[in-house]
C-alpha cells in the first residue's frame, strides 16, 4: 500500500513520542537570565549554568529564551548619540591602545553619557580602572560639565596618588581648569584619544555600552534621587556579581 500511495514505510511504522521537557534547565535558564537584569546572552548564561552543573549548548539556551520570550537587552534598538564639542588640544595619546596587563589604577578612563529624569536630560560620570573594569567613581547630575567630573573623582575611595594616567575622549567637558587642578594635585598624567578615533578609548566605549545597554537605556527616573539609587545598585551589581567575557567571565571585584 505504502509502494502504491508513494509514501515511505518508515512514515506508517512511525510512533510519535511525547517530547521530554527539561524543567530543571529552563527553570535555571529564566532565572539566571532575570538575576544578570535582563542582560545576559546565549554565551554568557552557558557559563554562569555551567558553573550550576549544568552543561547546555547555546542553541539549547536560545530555544529556551525564545520559548519564554526573554530578550537581551543588547538586542533592543539603541538611541542616537550627540556629537559632543571637540576638545583641540595638543595632549598626547599616552595609552596608545595598549589596554591590555596594566596595573592597578595605571589607568583611569572617565566619560559621560544622558539620563533621561523626569522628562529632562540629566548627566552621568563613569570614572574606571582598566586594569579590572571597575567602576571606581562616579556622579549624576543636571549639567554635563568638569563640575560633574570633579564630583566623580570625590567619589573614589583608592588612593588618587597612585593613579598614573587619566584618559578620555575630547570631549569638552574634560577641558577645564577644574579638572586640570584635579590631576596636578594628585600628580596625574593627561592623556587624550586622537580626534575622531574611537579605537583609541575602545575599553571606554565598549563599558559604556554596556552601561547604556543595560542601565541607561532600560530605565526613566521621577527624580535625581532615585536615579542615584538605583545607580548605585546597579554599580554594586557591575563591581561585585555581573562576570564580563574581557576579564574571562570573572566580575571586578574577583580580579583585584
């Protein structure tokens, strides 16, 4: 009969079998994926498992975050950024892209991103040390200016003396006496990408994507009090649980 209809014989002697659900992974998966705030991908939800004792292939993760829906937050569209002010200065690039076995404060990159509060524009400051990705200071405020960046260097509990070079972008913000001061008091080196060469603060903007990805973007503050909060948990969360695939799936805190 098979023969005459042109169908296989496998397809008449076949035996559905009820697919086996794998509870323990799915369950392990939507709650790694709710404790990283919505952040984690494929990648790094197989290590943070694997870590679990439970060993699962990326494509087995993916079906399961698409079967519940849970979206990364690095797939969502992100906004347009302004171009800032140049700052045209004649200052050396003293990192020269070598952001890779540097020591301990060797490094301090700074940048400064928008915050949407109550409507209205507010200001971030990130100061970090390359040499773990930590967040070692930081501020939030109504103007994007060197004041704001003086209020995240009093934030820093290390010991300022000991930082050698302060990089960023040229961004005007950073061009001012206020902050000029700041770093011939605690004897710091200035050090400025070339212009129009992103490649050159790439550990800078690759953190501050994920800052924007995962905190800027995702959140609408009543107030700038809330907005600190909830900013200084998520710094907490960044320094002490959030493991980073630079730092081979290690948080900051764990790299000294």
């Amino acid at each position: 009969m098979c023969k005459y209809l042109n169908v296989p014989r496998s397809t008449f002697y076949y035996k559905p079998t009820e697919k086996q659900v794998d509870i323990r992974l799915e369950n392990a998966v939507i709650e790694e994926f709710r404790r990283s705030r919505n952040n984690y991908g494929t990648r790094k939800l197989k290590v943070v498992l694997a870590r679990r004792g439970i060993n699962a292939s990326r494509r087995r993760i993916g079906q399961v975050m698409s079967k519940y829906s849970l979206v990364s937050n690095y797939t969502l569209k992100l906004r347009k950024k302004k171009i800032p002010i140049c700052n045209e200065d004649s200052v050396a690039n003293l990192v020269e892209r070598k952001f890779c076995d540097r020591a301990s404060l060797e490094v301090v990159i700074s940048d400064l991103t928008y915050i949407k509060v109550a409507g209205k524009w507010n200001y971030l400051c990130v100061l970090m040390d390359i040499h773990n990705r930590k967040i070692i200071g930081s501020a939030v405020g109504k103007q994007k200016n060197a004041q704001l960046v003086r209020t995240a260097f009093f934030t820093v509990k290390s010991d300022l003396r000991k930082v050698q070079i302060f990089h960023t972008d040229r961004g005007s913000e950073f061009k001012n006496y206020i902050v000029e001061d700041i770093l011939g008091a605690f004897g710091i080196n200035r050090s400025l990408s070339k212009k129009g060469t992103p490649a050159d603060n790439a550990v800078a903007e690759a953190a501050f994507n994920v800052i924007k990805t995962e905190f800027v973007h995702n959140y609408e503050f009543a107030s700038l009090d809330e907005l600190e909060l909830h900013w200084f948990d998520y710094v907490n969360w960044y320094n002490n649980i959030r493991i980073h695939g630079s730092l081979g799936y290690r948080t900051p805190a764990a790299c000294g």
